[in-house]
C-alpha cells in the first residue's frame, strides 16, 4: 500500500501501487522547492505519474514545470479560490486513455439525468453517522466490494486513526447491519470536503442507497459551514457518475489512468457542488 507522508509541512501520497506520487495538500510555504523534492522523489522510484491538487494561482508556476491541468474545482478554497488538479505525466503510455470513447458516454449519459430525483429510502433501511463500534462491519463492507483501493479502508486500524481525524463515515443499515457506506473527508482549514469511498454490497445494488448517503452527508457537511464538496470518481462507472450529476454536481474534468482500483489503473472523473450557490 502507499504511503502518506509530509514534505515541509505539504502531505503527499506515493508508492509503487498506484505507481505515481499524489500532492494531497499543498502548504503554499513549500513552494516552489517541494516541486524540485517531488521530481527527485518520482525520478528514485521511477514513478510513472504525479498528480497534485493546489491553489488556482500556482497553475502558471506547475505549467511551466510541464504540468497538465486535468480538472479544476470552481471555489473549493474557502469558497473562493478555484482549486486546479495538475498533472506530470513521466510515462508517455500513462498518458494515453484508451478508454475514452466509454468514458465521454459515461459523461454524456450521466448529464442527460434530470437533477433532483431520487428515490425514498424503503422504510426498512436507516442511515446514520458510523461510531467506532461499526468499524469491524465497515472494514468487511469496504472488504467484499474493493478488491484493492488506493487507500487502505479494508483496515479497521485506518478507519479508526482517519474517524479520529477530519473524516466523517455514513452507513446505511438494514436489521443493525451495515450494507452501504460512504465518507465525507473534511478539510477545515479550507473549507472543502471531498465525497468518497461509496460502497455497497453486492446484493443490495440498484436500490439508490448512495444517493441517499450522498444525501445525508451533504445535510451534515452544510450544518459544518463548509462551502463546497468534490468526488474523484470512477471514469467508467455509469452508476457513481449518474449519482453525482443527479444530485446537482458539475462535471469539471478526468484524470487519464490515476488510480489503482480492483487491481487495474483506472481513470477518474472530477465532480463538484459549490454549496453557497445553490
């Protein structure tokens, strides 16, 4: 699994499976020496990718370093701000999405849903904040839906130090059981969150669960004051991507082959949702 790790006082991601090196929080102080750090990190261990989310004002700087912006999140800096998700590609081949076709029907598909509807949660489901007793049934939920993930959300020990720290887990239940979950992953300091690790067993799929998860989190992070939510989510998934659009998310741009998900580098589409326009 990657590793989480803290250059000056930025937090990166990097490892060999998912092959590239992620900048998941910038400290503008770092700059612009973290950029020089972080190519003789990819060049050591011949990472194929590097990808960093930062402040809209470094775009000219990561430009010139022959960074791509891949998607760009409108206001996700205290509400102001655009964040841009700029990427080095090391590899020519990681370049190239061969899938692009499908994942622009995937676009095209999603978009066409009308926002706004969604189903009822049948009576005999509840949704709720995870505590840390439900930490064993979410490890086994996040378990028999992900065969690999780019985070280690299979391991009770990661749930627990990550739910002590800025993420917020939402379950749904049937008969005190966990069968869907998602997570909010608050970042305070800027007031953002991103939306993510949705997963729902097998059996219970096709019963709009994570939009009613989408939902609640979206009630929760609101009373919280934050101003606007993303999701990396999978370029080839009708379903996720169809959850997002329908609940009044704005497609803003993919990642060409960024994340190891089931054990194969897969491209991800950016969706955002500015709360204090709506």
């Amino acid at each position: 699994m990657d590793s989480i790790e803290k250059i000056g006082n930025s937090v990166i991601q990097h490892g060999s499976y998912n092959d590239r090196i992620y900048l998941m929080k910038l400290d503008p102080a770092d700059m612009p020496s973290l950029l020089d750090e972080i190519d003789a990190l990819a060049e050591k261990e011949s990472y194929s990718k590097i990808f960093t989310k930062v402040p809209g004002s470094f775009k000219e700087l990561l430009c010139d370093r022959c960074y791509l912006c891949e998607a760009s999140i409108p206001r996700y800096y205290y509400g102001k701000e655009d964040a841009v998700i700029m990427s080095k590609f090391l590899d020519d081949k990681r370049s190239i999405n061969c899938l692009n076709e499908m994942h622009e029907d995937v676009i095209k598909t999603a978009l066409s849903k009308e926002k706004g509807m969604h189903s009822i949660l049948p009576s005999e489901y509840s949704i709720r904040k995870c505590e840390k007793q439900d930490i064993g049934q979410m490890a086994d939920v996040y378990q028999k839906t992900f065969d690999t993930y780019p985070f280690p959300i299979h391991d009770p020990d990661y749930l627990l130090k990550t739910m002590e720290d800025n993420v917020v887990y939402f379950g749904v239940f049937k008969e005190g059981k966990v069968v869907a979950l998602s997570s909010a992953e608050i970042d305070y300091d800027y007031s953002g969150v991103e939306m993510t690790d949705f997963a729902t067993l097998p059996e219970f799929r096709g019963k709009g669960l994570s939009s009613e998860l989408l939902r609640k989190m979206e009630k929760d992070i609101k009373a919280k004051g934050i101003k606007t939510a993303y999701t990396i989510a999978r370029a080839s998934s009708y379903g996720m991507n169809i959850v997002f659009a329908k609940c009044g998310y704005e497609y803003c741009g993919r990642l060409v082959n960024n994340t190891n998900i089931s054990g194969n580098i897969e491209s991800m589409n950016i969706w955002y949702r500015n709360f204090q326009t709506d």
